[in-house]
C-alpha cells in the first residue's frame, strides 16, 4: 500500500521548539508527530521543520533559512508528495525584515507558486497546499528577551497575516487555514510566541479534520 505523503514546511513551531527547556517537545507532543498517529497507516507525515525559516527573506545573520531557496530539494526528497503544508510568517515579522503582513504573503506567494511548479514531486504532477496562517505573536513578546531580536511590531503584523494569507490562499488556489481558530491555548508565557504543548495538540486536532476534508474530495 502507497501511502500518502504529508510534507509539514515550517519554522521552529513545526520543529517542535519548547521554550521552557529551549530543547523540543518529543515524539508525544509534536503536532506533526500527534497529526501522524491521528491519520493513521494510511498517511506518512514527514516533518520539516526549521527554527527562523522564513517564506523568502534571506537572512543577514543566519544562513539557509529562506523556504523559498530549501523548497526544491525538500519536496524532491520526499516525492511523490499528496499534501505539502505550509505553516510560516511567524519569522518575517522580524524588524530587520521590514516587511508588512502584505509583504510576507507576496513571499508566501513566492514560495507557493514555485512549489507548485516542481511538478515532479507531485504525485500524478498535481500540486496540493495547504496554507496555515500560524499562531499570532502575544503582543507580551516585548518584555522578554527575544524583543531584542525580533524588533518592534511583530505582534501587529503577525495579526494581520490571516487576512493578507486567505488572499494568497484564494489567489493560487490552495486550502486555506488559520491556526488561531483552531488553538485556544496561548502561546507559552516564556517568549509568547511558541505553541505550548497544548497548543500542539490542538492544531494536531484541527488539521487531522481537515486534511480528512481535503482526502475525502478526491
């Protein structure tokens, strides 16, 4: 039996990154991990995850982290691919990005339209995305540490990515997601922006019903 292949390309969030140990959650946590024990035998879900992954900025401290320059070889790899989700924008809120919401989902796009164009990945050359707004940045993140890092404004901006996102979503024709109506959980009180295991586990729950929407239409 083939089974179907679920590409999860992230950030830290899809990494499994726990800031209370500043480690990862393991296998019982992850939502990949839970998303995969929900499917069952029939799907593989392959993580790939990556701490400041953006859509398409390249950063000018850390090095290979633009999605849009890894997406090739991720989706080769793992062919032939059924579903690649896509869950990032949570990274190109950075200030020295100076990117609005607009702004991050024209690199969604970016990121979209060549994934939809590495037609040998795909099993029977169809493309299939889903785009999943991720969890908004708690506007707490400011009196913490990683304000020094991530700069001013990313809470404002990662609100306004649903709206700019389902545009994106709607344009390339892909399913479309917003994390925030599925997770009730807040982000951890630590760096207020990574899901807690909680939170996992609810995006696991949402996306298991969805992707069970997006199978049971072929």
């Amino acid at each position: 039996m083939m089974k179907r292949h679920i590409v999860c390309f992230g950030d830290s969030n899809t990494h499994g990154y726990c800031a209370i140990t500043g480690g990862r959650f393991d296998e019982t946590e992850r939502w990949c991990c839970r998303l995969q024990e929900k499917l069952g035998e029939k799907f593989l879900v392959i993580e790939e995850g990556l701490s400041g992954r953006t859509t398409c900025f390249e950063d000018p401290i850390h090095e290979g982290l633009s999605g849009l320059d890894y997406i090739y070889p991720c989706l080769m790899s793992q062919e032939p691919v059924d579903l690649l989700i896509i869950m990032l924008g949570t990274n190109d809120t950075k200030e020295r990005f100076g990117a609005s919401a607009a702004c991050i989902a024209l690199g969604l796009k970016r990121l979209i339209d060549k994934a939809k164009g590495i037609t040998d990945c795909w099993r029977d050359k169809k493309a299939s995305i889903l785009v999943v707004v991720p969890q908004n940045i708690d506007v707490q993140y400011m009196n913490t540490e990683v304000a020094a890092t991530m700069g001013r404004g990313c809470s404002e901006k990662s609100q306004g990515l649903a709206e700019e996102f389902e545009k994106i979503a709607q344009l390339t024709g892909c399913y479309y997601l917003d994390a925030n109506q599925l997770i009730t959980a807040r982000p951890n009180s630590i760096d207020h922006m990574h899901l807690t295991a909680e939170g996992h586990r609810q995006l696991a729950e949402g996306l298991t019903e969805k992707i069970r929407e997006i199978f049971s239409e072929e």
